[in-house]
C-alpha cells in the first residue's frame, strides 16, 4: 500500500489562517504584530524567500518592515541596523535572511538579535531555553515538522524517532522538540555507523541531512511517519532541474505509513510557523495571553 501523503500546503494554509484569526484578536487589543526582514545581497533565492515571506505576513494582517542592504554592507552598519529594530516597539520579530556574504559573521549577527525578537529561534538563548524545557521562541522549520507529526500520530509519547541531521538549524532542535514530547529519540548522521540499520528503528524517520535522495525505501521501518526536510536541486533526465528530499521518495512511499512531499511538505509549514513565532513574540511583549499550540 502506498503512504499517506502529508499535505504541508493544505495544513500550512490552516495554520497561517489561524494566525490571521490571532493577529487581528491582537490588533483588536492595540497590538499589531510586526516583522523586519533583513536582507543584504542580491542572491536570487533569498530575494525569492523575503518577497515570500512579506506577502505571507501582510496576508495574515501583520506589519512587514523590509530592509534591503547592499552586498558590500559592514558588520557595523548591519549591527546598527539591528539594534535600531531591537529598540523600535513596532517591531516584534527580526529575521535576517542567511545566508550572508562571506565578509560578515552570522553567528555574530544572530546573536545581536534581542532573544525575545528573534523569531528563527537560532540565538543561543532561545537554543538553550529550548534544550533546558524553558519558554522559548523554536526554529520555524522543526516546529513545523512537529506540528506535521502532531498532526498525522497525535501524541507522540513513547514513539522511537530518528532525526538524520545534527544542524543547530533544524537536527538538535528537531531532536529536543521529540524528547520533550516524551519521544525516544536518537540523532544520526552521515558519519554514524550503519545508518540504514538506525534508520529502520524509526516509527518516527526525519530527514535533514542536506544529500539528495540519501534514504531509501528499504532504510524504511514498514509504517513509519517519515519527514523529509531536505531541498535539493538536482538535473532531471531531460536536463532541466528539479527539487528533490533527502528521501528518495518513490522507494520510501512503498514502505512508509505516511511521507511529506517535495516540495509541498515541509516549506509551507516554516513560512507558518514564522508568522506564529511573530505572533507569539508580539502577545508576549504585551503580556498578553498567548494562542494555544502555536510554540510546539
């Protein structure tokens, strides 16, 4: 039997709705929730992401508040830039779209972004609130991906998930969030001994690895919920490219319980949960209550 498909389209659809519900009860109480975008350089995919994620933020009745920046741009100025939108209360979260020019230190960047703005959730602060079971803002993508498991198994209790992938970005995230909805939970990687074998314990597979089409069908515990996080562009038969996961999907969906696709899995709900994190950091920056299973 083939897998169930997990539609992340159609469930980020209904969670960005919801956040429009919210925005517009905040906005109601005075409150209009905002997010800067900052980006700097001309790269063609995260000019794609920011235009993408203005729109998605004015369709859910937030503020948007964009800042192009030269290629050229000095920590300095990029620095300044960030300390006058950690002041500004207009402004409730703050992304900096990576990746940056080689010349500029992103660690150093992110970590400039007061922690209860940084709604991608990579400040230290917000890693180690999440890795100690402390309130804090969660990176979009893995939030996403619980939200997507929340949605397909219910609790999560007691499940042995494997997390393929050890990124601060979306691995070790993705791995807290499943130990504290009381997974088992067990990191792998490319360098992890025969990771086929660790593969198939998983009830729980997430793939976030970064090689396109590394799992296989036969890497699949039969029945397994797999998430694949990857987006990889690679050149089809005919010499054009295409978006592939880090699951070699054809193989997979033959085992599988129920796959993500991509694209139309993961990425609609990261740009969602962008917008719940927004929404999240403007309610508690105005001590007011928070939505509901909007935080993981």
């Amino acid at each position: 039997m083939a897998a169930e498909i997990i539609d992340g389209r159609a469930l980020g659809a209904a969670l960005r709705a919801r956040v429009a519900d919210e925005a517009a009860r905040l906005a109601a109480a005075g409150v209009v929730p905002g997010l800067a975008v900052v980006l700097v350089g001309e790269e063609p995919a995260s000019r794609v992401y920011v235009a993408s994620k203005r729109r998605a933020t004015l369709e859910a009745g937030m503020a948007s508040f964009e800042h192009r920046l030269p290629a050229g741009t000095d920590a300095a100025d990029l620095l300044s830039l960030i300390a006058r939108l950690n002041a500004d209360p207009a402004v409730h979260g703050i992304l900096v779209q990576l990746p940056l020019p080689a010349h500029l230190d992103a660690a150093a960047v992110i970590h400039a972004i007061d922690p209860a703005k940084d709604v991608d959730g990579f400040h230290i602060s917000n890693a180690g609130r999440l890795a100690t079971g402390q309130m804090a803002l969660v990176p979009c993508t893995p939030l996403g991906c619980l939200m997507l498991l929340r949605h397909r198994l219910g609790s999560l209790a007691g499940a042995e998930a494997v997390v393929v992938g050890r990124s601060n970005i979306v691995g070790k995230p993705m791995a807290q969030l499943l130990l504290r909805e009381d997974a088992t939970v067990t990191i792998a990687h490319s360098r992890s001994r025969d990771l086929p074998a660790v593969c198939r314990r998983a009830e729980i597979l997430v793939a976030a690895v970064g090689r396109a089409e590394l799992i296989r069908g036969d890497w699949i515990r039969p029945g397994a919920t797999v998430i694949d996080v990857g987006i990889n562009r690679v050149a089809g038969a005919d010499g054009t490219a295409r978006l592939v996961g880090d699951v070699h999907f054809a193989s997979a969906a033959e085992v599988a319980g129920a796959i993500t696709p991509v694209p139309g899995g993961v990425g609609p709900m990261t740009i969602a949960c962008l917008l719940a994190n927004t929404l999240t950091a403007a309610a508690r920056a105005h001590g007011l209550p928070e939505p509901e299973g909007l935080t993981g």
